[in-house]
C-alpha cells in the first residue's frame, strides 16, 4: 500500500490538547485486490474482489498505540 498515491482527503473536526476545536485532513489511500481460494477449493469458493482503505501511517501508529495501552512519548 506505500506505493499507492493518495486518492483524496476526508477533513474531520478534531479537539486538540486544549479542548479546542480544529479542522485536520485525512489522507485517504485505497486499492482494489483479488483474495483467491486455496488450491483445492477453488471449485467451490468463488475469488474476492476486495477494497483496502488504509489510513496513514502516523494514524496507525497512534491506534497501536492505543490498542496496547502504550503510548509514543516517552
């Protein structure tokens, strides 16, 4: 997905540190995929036409973060 160019910006409102209200962009990257079945089920299981939507890499950094309870200041 690093090599996909961002294909738009979704702008969200957003409370910084001091309670106040700010406007942030949010790049928005995505790329279609198809996910087929393992070899001997092929007959059975159709393939998956998918869509990857991934954040940038500082918002996913901060919901690892989040999620293991860590934080990135030290």
């Amino acid at each position: 997905m690093e090599e996909t160019s961002v294909k738009g910006l979704h702008y969200i409102d957003v409370r910084n540190d001091k309670g106040e209200m700010t406007k942030a962009a949010l790049e928005i990257k995505f790329k279609r995929i198809a996910v087929l079945p393992p070899i001997g089920k092929q007959k059975r299981y159709p393939a998956l036409d998918l869509t990857i939507i991934m954040p940038p890499s500082a918002v996913r950094q901060k919901a690892v973060n989040q999620l293991s309870g860590s934080s990135s200041r030290t």
